[in-house]
C-alpha cells in the first residue's frame, strides 16, 4: 500500500496519471476516490480522549448504550441543532452546549426548552473523567456541569486534496465544501467518480458500501461504452483508407 500524491489529466483525454508518494506515476483509464474523512474534533481539553467512548458523533450510528442518561450536545455547527433534537428522545435531561456555535435566537430558545432542554452559553473548557467514564465538563468560568455522555459532530476534513490538479466542480453545504458527483459518484471529470465519506460526510458504512458498488458498476459501464467507441472509431478510419471499399447492404 502506498499514498497517493497527486493525480493529474487534461479533461476528456480518458487518460489520468497517478503519482504515489514514492514518485512513481501510474496511468489509468479511470480512478475512484474512496478516501475518507478525517473529524476535526474542537481544541478542548480530554474530549478526543474520551472519543468512541462517552464522546459520541451520531444517533444513527452508535450511543444506543447511552440512552435515559445525561447527555450533552456540544455544538459545532448548525447541524447540532439538529442533533439535540433527536437526543431528546432518548433521555429526558439533554444540555446543549452553545459556547461554539454563537449565540441563539429567541425562536430557537424557545423551540428546545419547550422539550426542556436546557441551554448553556458559555463555552465549554475541557472534558472531565477517568478512563471509560465522563463525569462532565468544565465551562470557562470554572463551573461543572455533570453528564454521562457528549455528543458532537466535529468539522469534517475530506482526504481529497490529491485530486486538486484536476480542478474539479466543487459545492458547498451543511457539511462543508465537497467534490460534487451525480447520483453514481461521477464528477466533473469524465474519468474520475467519488463514493462514500468523502463526498458524502453523513453516510453510514451500508450507505457509503453502496455507493462505492454504484461507482464501480458506472465505472465499468463507461469503459465499456469506451472500448466500443473505440472500436467503431477504428473501423470507420479502417474504411475511409480502403479504395473504393463500399458500405455492405
């Protein structure tokens, strides 16, 4: 296994060159980026100590075992508005940690405490616990507010900067700034498509599965449909250089 430097191509040409970390470049008809993402978790003290364990990332994905505990929501984009919601349904005592996320409008206030969430403004300092169990966090004016368990999202960071030579479309959203792909992972180089984490940061490991299965059936649809072009293309040449060849009925 080696790391990928960068890839470069003139757009159409059907041909890429992969450059791996060791210098040497490779050609190929075609390349799929499944790299990843990596979660940048904020700057605060013990929280990545404690994450996968009692610092969670998603509901859809894991924390089950945390239900019917005091949970912590700590905000890190509007996206955790989102995500203090769906906690509410698993525990009737849920703070949402605001320090990061700015301040809250009187409608938004209104909407979580009438679940009774409760709201904490002031920023959160550093993570507090032993091992495998958070006893709560430590906010900036030296206070302590107990809980079991923090959910947070993170900013994610795609592993796609290898691709930047190629200058592909890129589109902005909830989740940040991503390579864009239609429905089967192509991008806006014919000769490139991208699956899983990387263009889509939300999806699960069943979901982000099936998209690398979608881009890899569409990849070898299109160098199907190629090798025919191909072929139909070398043959007209074939025929236009014969004398008088003529076209059978």
């Amino acid at each position: 296994m080696t790391r990928v430097e960068d890839v470069s191509g003139q757009q159409g040409s059907g041909q890429l060159s992969v450059t791996t970390e060791d210098g040497t470049s490779h050609s190929t008809r075609s390349l799929i980026l499944t790299t990843g993402i990596t979660d940048r978790l904020p700057d605060i003290a013990g929280l990545s100590e404690h994450w996968g364990t009692n610092v969670l990332h998603c509901p859809y994905c894991h924390g089950w075992e945390v239900r019917d505990r005091r949970l912590g929501v700590l905000a890190t984009s509007p996206m955790a508005l989102h995500q203090v919601q769906l906690l509410r349904q698993w525990s009737d005592d849920v703070v949402f940690f605001a320090g990061l996320s700015g301040p809250l409008d009187e409608q938004t206030r209104t909407r979580l405490g009438a679940r009774g969430i409760r709201i904490v403004d002031q920023a959160v300092i550093e993570v507090l616990g032993n091992g495998d169990t958070l006893r709560g966090v430590r906010l900036e004016d030296g206070s302590i507010v107990e809980i079991d368990a923090i959910f947070t999202g993170g900013t994610p960071e795609p592993h796609d900067r290898m691709l930047e030579l190629l200058n592909l479309d890129r589109v902005d959203g909830p989740m940040g700034n991503l390579i864009a792909v239609n429905a089967v992972g192509l991008t806006s180089n014919p000769s490139v498509w991208a699956a899983g984490n990387v263009v889509s940061p939300a999806a699960n490991v069943p979901v982000a599965m099936g998209a690398g299965s979608f881009a890899g059936a569409a990849v070898n649809a299109a160098l199907v449909a190629r090798d025919f072009d191909t072929a139909v293309e070398q043959a007209a040449r074939e025929l236009s250089l014969t004398p008088d060849s003529e076209v059978p009925a």
